[in-house]
C-alpha cells in the first residue's frame, strides 16, 4: 500500500502455496482491474483496500476470481526499503531506463540500464515503475523478477545472520491475517 494503510493498493498479489508439491504459484492483479467492490459497485480493483481494508480487497479478489482467498500480508512502501536496506540491497538487471518524477507523490525514479545493485529506495522505484508502452504488465514482469532476487538475496549465507532483524522489522511493519504457525510454515519452506 502506500505510506499509510488506508490508501489504494499499489501492487495486488495472489499467491498460492502448494506444500505438497513444495510451489509457489503467483498471479499478479492489475490495479486499474473494473470489478464489482462488494458495497460500493464498479471500481479499479486497488479502490477495494481504501474503502475497507485488507479485508475488503480479499473479498473483492474473492469475488472477482471465484476462488477462496483467507489469508493476507499487506506491507507499505517504508516496509519495503527497509527490508531491502537492511539486506544491504539487491542486484539485478535494470533492462532499460526508467525514469519518471511524480513530485505530489514523493516518487523519483531515476534508474539507468545494466546490472547494478539497488538500494531500497530504487528497488521500490524498480517496482512501482510503470510509464511506458507495457504500463502494468511491464511493472508485473518487473515486480516478479524483483521478488524472485530479493527472496534469493535474503536466504543468502552472508544475510542469514540478518534474517532474525529482517523478520522482526516484517512483524512489525506489515499486517497479515495469518497465524504465526502458518508463518512460520511459509518461513521453513522458502
């Protein structure tokens, strides 16, 4: 979400976990989605969650995907950069420049193409990046290949013995549904 936890959804996410089969399966959902919000009609799908929260935009994905959705980890912008910061950033490849500056929005992007180590900061802009031919679907590529080395760099063996100040900076900055057996769970198998 954005800085504060009553704002439209930046990035929503369905994820599904199969132990069994030790997968995970995610399937990214545009913001700018029309479906029908549960008391409150046709709307973008990122409205859900500033109407009615977290659990609002799960019934709203529900909903619009015909499926059950229980759980939830919701996490804002400030959550992010930490964590990134905090793993000392990521390396990846910035496929092509991404610059774009929203000055009523406090979001700079300013990032150069080629392999390069991001702070939290950039590695946000990386993600939220979206002002170009693809739009979303360029930022859902983007946000999936960010996701996939930043859990790579968090279980790295030089960030392991960061990981227990990286949970408890996650404990308390995002605000999941789900039991601490259940996160526990999702911990062991990553």
């Amino acid at each position: 979400t954005q800085e504060g936890w009553k704002a439209r959804s930046d990035s929503i996410n369905l994820v599904h976990i199969d132990f069994a089969k030790n997968r995970i399966g995610i399937l990214a959902i545009p913001r700018d989605t029309l479906v029908d919000i549960p008391g409150h009609g046709q709307d973008k799908i990122n409205h859900a969650h500033m109407f009615g929260g977290s659990e609002l935009s799960c019934r709203t994905v529900s909903n619009f995907l015909q499926i059950p959705v229980n759980n939830y980890i919701e996490l804002n912008f400030k959550m992010f950069v930490n964590l990134v910061d905090q793993i000392g950033g990521i390396s990846l490849n910035v496929e092509k420049p991404l610059f774009y500056d929203d000055y009523a929005g406090k979001l700079h992007i300013h990032l150069n193409p080629g392999y390069q180590k991001l702070t939290g900061y950039e590695a946000m802009g990386f993600m939220r990046f979206r002002h170009d031919n693809r739009s979303d679907w360029g930022r859902i590529d983007r946000q999936h290949k960010l996701f996939e080395v930043l859990l790579s760099e968090i279980f790295r063996p030089v960030n392991l013995w960061k990981l227990p100040l990286v949970l408890n900076d996650v404990s308390s900055n995002t605000r999941p549904n789900l039991s601490p057996a259940l996160i526990v769970k999702i911990g062991v198998r990553l």
